[in-house]
C-alpha cells in the first residue's frame, strides 16, 4: 500500500482553528481542543497510507476528484496530485457546506 505525503491547505488549517476555538468556548480547557486536533493529524497521517482507494467524490460539476474520510462529526475532503494527498477541508458533517469546496 503506497503512502502519500501529506498537505494541509491554508483552508484546512483555518477550519481547525475554528473548529478548536469553538471546542476551547465551549469546553474551556485548552487540553480537549489540542486533543481534538493532535488526533485530528493522527487520523489523517495514518490514512495517508493508501490515501487513492477512498472513494472519488465530485461535489459539483467540473469539481476535481475529491475523497473524503470521515473523522468524528466531521468529514475531511482531500485531493490526490501525484504523491501527494491535499487536505483541503475539515467540515461538520450535520452541515450543508459543498459549495465551500
């Protein structure tokens, strides 16, 4: 099974920010959001690994080929680009968000 390297787009990144500042509101203790998103990267890292067998997702037409893993109450959408796995989202699954892809 092939691994691939694994970027984070600037749009992931400022969805796990928003999704940790709202755990850390919600909560208030800064060791549930740093939980959420140590294990967040865990998750992804080791689905890296054979990232090309998950099942293409087009969102819309014209869309590149999108997959998708589901982590929690979230869905991560990601690319593949040669060796590359491009992590470019991480939304509420409850949410009806396609058109942000």
């Amino acid at each position: 099974m092939k691994r691939f390297n694994v970027r984070y787009a600037e749009t992931f990144l400022w969805d796990m920010i928003d999704i940790t500042l709202y755990l850390l509101d919600k909560t208030e203790s800064v060791a549930v959001s740093k939980r959420f998103y140590d294990n967040t990267l865990q998750f992804i890292e080791e689905r890296s690994f054979g990232a090309d067998s998950y099942e293409p997702y087009y969102p819309y037409d014209d869309s590149p080929e999108y997959r998708r893993l589901y982590y929690g109450n979230y869905t991560i959408f990601y690319v593949i680009d040669g060796d590359d796995m491009d992590i470019r989202r991480i939304l509420w699954s409850g949410a009806d968000d396609i058109d942000k892809l």
